[in-house]
C-alpha cells in the first residue's frame, strides 16, 4: 500500500478559501448516504472531504462540479459540517489554477457574468424587456418595493410569463413597486458556489450600488437563489435590506385581502419544495398557503416533500452545465408527479421550472403534464 503524507500547501488553499470545515467531519458517510446524486450514479462527499482535509485533490476530476449544493447533506450532518463550502473552496482552487478543467458551459456563463451582468448571453439593455406591455415602471424612491425578476425570466422566453403574472399580480393588489431594468446585474449566487469570489462580488457591488443610489428599501424575489444571496450574504458587503420571497409577499396578501379570488381552478396540483427556498430558508408554509387558498385547487406533496424534497438538479452552477440523461433528477420528479395523477407541478424557482419543462419535453410528456410558478396559478384564479 502507498503511503501519503498530507499536502500542506494544498491544505492551506482549501482553508483560505474558506473549506476549514473539513477538520470537524469524523467520516460517518451520512453525506454520502444522503446526497441525491446516489439515486443515479456514485457520489462521495465524505471521502472528497477527506481528500481536501489532508490535501490530497485531483484537480481534473470531474467530481468537485457535481454539487448542486441542495443541503441535505448539510441538514443530516450530525457535526454540522459545512460540506458545500468545503466542496466549494476547492472549486475557487480548480478556476484559480486549472480554469481549463471547468466545464465550457460554465467558462461561457461566467463570461456573460462579467461582461453583460448576466449568465444566459443577453444583453444588458434587453434585461428589461419582460414588462413591455404591463404597465410596470421603473423603481422609485417612493416605491414601496423593488421587484427583482431574476436573470432567467428576463431573458428566458420560456419563463418571461413568471415574472410578468407576478407583477400583474402585485398591481392588481394595490403593491407600489418597480424594477430597475438595465441597472440590474445578476444576483451572483450561482457564480458564486461555483468559487468565483471575484465575479460574485463584483456583480454584488453593482447591485448594491444601484439598489442604495436608487432609494431601494425591500426586495421582492421571485428566486430563491436571489433571496438567499440578498437576504445572507449582501449585507456582508453593506447591502442590507428587507428581503422577501414572492410566496411570502402573496400569502400575506391574501391573509390581508388584498388578493381575492374570482375564478375555480380545478386541477391536481403537486407542488415541489425549491432547495433554496426549503432547505435553506425554511419556507415550507408560504407556498402551501398561497396554493390551499386557490378555490378549486387539490393539493398534493410529492412523495419526499419539505426538508426531503428532492432538488431539481439545477443548483451550484449546474443549471450552467450539462447534465447525463439517466442522471437528471428532474425527470425522477416529472415521472413521480405524472404517477400521482396531478395535473400541473408547481413550484417556486426559475431553476426548477426551467429543469422540470426540460424533462417534460424529453420525456414527451407535453400535454400530460403542465410546469407552472406559484404565481402563475394565482393570477389564473384572479
């Protein structure tokens, strides 16, 4: 057997980088047990852990871009180790020294990132180009809110309506809001887990600057990634601001009466719980509420639903990055909800729909099985 010693300079990268947390794991493997990617291929989280605690990192393995950084590992760790920041300060080591090695899909978004702030390749000026026709104008001091799409409805057509139904919605309920368009840049959460330190902060700046020069006060998100990263780590960078998630916003504005109902949706909903959302912010209620308060509407969980819900494959970057047929969590998802007899599969992430309509074209389910945002179904019930 051969014998290795630690590699100390490599040690220390991975703890600069902010990985220290390898020095509480005691390798019981419950991350392993627990990660998703177990439901399709290998995975092993505890033994990548060890690798990074004594130093010992290939760089060209493919391994270290499979985190979608979902947090079930993270929740059932009996040590509380933070896994994905392990996973994720060896990924800042990977772009810092073998930038190559990173898959080309990412290397492009991250691209588009510095240089048109966002990662699907569109222009900045056409960020605003969702709310042609809806009236929603440019924030304002004297808004209450500023409503912040995310990347993916602005510039994916196939989502476009997420956003769009969402300001409907907000102008209907007699919310003073705006968005601030061009002025925009992604939310850089992605790029960040992905170990782009730099180009997250540089995105960060740029929103934080806007937000303040521009009066902003309360954020309202349609994405749980966005929500997170304003809500967390924003105010690291002095960005501090009230942040809600669109779920929250609607469920209090159906609690005030503010939203009232005119129409029955008669559908079987199954609705899945966002990681971002869920795992990492503990909102379970909020959407439930939003949808049990549609009348005609029957409410379904998946099969592992809230705290076990299982992630759509599109976090850590991987929305960015290809993903093996037989691998794709999202069609496991897809297929479970159409065996549940639903109608429509709900959820709250742009991410999540994005993989979920992905699925039901592969899967050739269009017609069986219909993906839809939480807001969508409200305005259908306006």
């Amino acid at each position: 057997m051969e014998t290795v010693e630690p590699f100390e300079e490599a040690i220390d990268l991975i703890r600069d980088a902010g990985g220290d947390a390898f020095k509480l794991c005691f390798q019981c493997g419950l991350c392993t047990a627990s990660c998703p990617w177990n439901t399709v291929r290998t995975f092993m989280p505890h033994r990548m852990i060890c690798e990074s605690r004594y130093g010992l990192v290939d760089l060209e393995d493919e391994s270290w871009w499979q985190c979608t950084t979902c947090d079930q590992c993270v929740e059932r760790c009996p040590r509380g180790v933070a896994i994905t920041d392990i996973l994720g300060s060896v990924r800042k080591i990977l772009l810092d020294f073998e930038y190559r090695m990173a898959p080309a899909s990412l290397r492009s978004a991250m691209g588009g990132l510095s240089g048109e702030g966002n990662p699907w390749g569109g222009e900045r000026k056409d960020r605003s180009d969702w709310i042609k026709d809806t009236g929603i104008k440019t924030f304002s001091e004297a808004d209450e809110a500023l409503y912040f799409s995310c990347c993916t409805p602005a510039y994916d057509t196939r989502l476009g309506n997420v956003a769009r139904a969402t300001g409907r919605i907000l102008q209907k309920a007699g919310v003073g809001f705006g968005t601030l368009g061009s002025k925009e840049s992604c939310c850089g959460e992605s790029v960040r887990k992905v170990g782009n330190q730099d180009v997250f902060e540089s995105l960060a700046k740029n929103n934080i600057k806007a937000f303040q020069e521009n009066g902003v006060k309360e954020i309202i998100a349609t994405s749980p990634h966005c929500y997170t990263t304003f809500k967390n780590d924003y105010p690291e960078l002095g960005g501090i601001f009230e942040v809600s998630h669109v779920t929250q916003v609607l469920d209090r504005l159906i609690s005030q009466g503010k939203i009232s109902f005119t129409k029955e949706v008669k559908k079987k909903v199954i609705y899945h719980d966002p990681c971002y959302l869920g795992r990492h912010n503990g909102i379970y209620d909020e959407p439930r509420n939003v949808l049990q308060s549609i009348p005609g509407l029957q409410l379904l969980d998946e099969l592992n639903a809230k705290e076990n819900s299982l992630c759509c494959g599109g976090g850590g970057g991987r929305i960015w990055m290809e993903t093996l047929k037989g691998e794709r969590f999202s069609d496991i998802l897809v297929a479970q909800a159409a065996q549940q007899g639903a109608d429509i599969l709900a959820t709250a992430c742009p991410y999540c729909i994005l993989n979920f309509k992905d699925s039901v074209a592969t899967g050739e389910m269009d017609g069986d099985l219909e993906i839809m945002d939480v807001a969508e179904l409200v305005e259908l019930a306006l």
